[in-house]
C-alpha cells in the first residue's frame, strides 16, 4: 500500500485543531478551545504536532482544510495557511465541509447524523448524513435553515438522529428524542478533515475557496 500523509486543519469555529493521518491511521493530534485568533495559535500547533509526530512539512503528501461553513475569518485563516504550505512544496490540497468533517468524526455511529453550526437567532448550517459504522453517506446538501426546518426534516429521517455541532445544544432542547454526539465529539476537528480527504478529490492549492452558504457583509452592503 502507498503511504499518504495528510496534514488537515481546522480553523471554522472556537477550536483550532491540526490532525496527521497516514492511510487510515491516525498519527497524531492536537486541538485548542480559544478565544484568540487563530493566525496566532494555528501555524505553532502544526509544528508541534509534526514535530511530535517526528514529520517534517515536505514530507506531507495532502493538505486538507475545513472550508466552511463557519466563522468567517477562522476559515480565511485555515484556507490561507494551506495555501501557504501547498503553494510552498508544491503538493496537492483537498478542501472539505465542514459539515462533513464533523460527520466524519462519528464516523463509527450507526444511523442518522446531523450536524449543525449555530449561525444566528434561530438559524443553522446544516448536514445530513448516514452511517452503517464504515462508511459516510451525505444524505443532503449542506445548506443554511431555521430550527423548525431542520427539525421537521430530523423527524422524518431513519431513527436514531445523532446531533453534533454547537447548534445540537439547541436541537436537543426542543426535540429530546434526538441523541447527543460524545462530548469529545461534539465539536469540530481536523481528524474529520482528515478523515474525509481520503475520499475527495485533489485541488491545486489555487482553487481553494471558503463556502459560506450564505452572503457575506461586504456583499450584503454592495447589494444595497
């Protein structure tokens, strides 16, 4: 078997983790719950986990980052790291949902998966996906929706719906028969990154791009 080392990132939300992966093992990880910017934390907690690792950067064969959605500026920040590195050695990138990341996480979970990220007020970005404990289906599109649209759909899915993400704290409230995802996998992480750049399809680091789901400020001004 040909050993690929992926390095993934991810930068989406309050916790900034990097993941190496060779083949289907998980080499090593590190991850960081901050309220600082993750231009300061992201690029120091690669090199530790390489250097625990005994990796070094040209030795990676695939960059993969979370590229939304998110926050804003996190996946800017993850996009751009990447692009860096790549730009730098030459080598190829993979650029996953984070939705799908997050799916990737409960990778061993049996039934329905849905993640969610709190937008605002009482909106979600949302994926759904299955999984028989092997392998990740998506089951629909990554999209943006109230809480009343994203339950309703929940409802009529195959049983049971594990929830995941910071907007399951939300879902659990208002439809109890949902099932939470484990506290260490709750939130993001590179390892789903990680996990899911298996499966995609490489990009020259040029074609990175953020996917936000929606419009951003600067666009919601110029269209007024």
């Amino acid at each position: 078997m040909t050993v690929l080392l992926i390095l993934a990132i991810d930068t989406s939300g309050h916790t900034a983790s990097a993941a190496l992966l060779e083949n289907d093992t998980l080499r090593a990880q590190v991850s960081l719950h901050t309220l600082r910017t993750h231009s300061q934390v992201m690029l120091p907690l690669c090199r530790q986990l390489l250097g625990n690792a005994g990796v070094t950067l040209p030795e990676i064969d695939l960059f993969a980052v979370a590229d939304g959605p998110g926050s804003y500026t996190g996946l800017r920040i993850g996009i751009s790291a990447v692009k860096g590195m790549a730009f730098a050695l030459d080598k190829p990138c993979a650029g996953i949902s984070t939705l799908e990341g997050m799916a990737y996480n409960l990778l061993g979970t049996r039934g329905t998966i849905c993640c969610a990220i709190h937008a605002r007020q009482q909106l979600h970005y949302c994926g759904i996906f299955s999984s028989d404990g092997r392998q990740i289906t998506r089951l629909a599109e990554d999209a943006i929706l109230s809480q009343t649209q994203l339950l309703e759909q929940l409802r009529a899915l195959p049983q049971p719906v594990t929830v995941c993400g910071d907007g399951a704290a939300m879902l659990l409230e208002a439809e109890p028969a949902l099932i939470p995802a484990p506290p260490h996998l709750m939130l993001q992480s590179a390892v789903g990154v990680g996990l899911a750049a298996r499966h995609a399809k490489p990009v020259d680091a040029d074609a990175l791009c953020a996917r936000y789901l929606q419009a951003t400020q600067a666009e919601k001004l110029r269209n007024e």
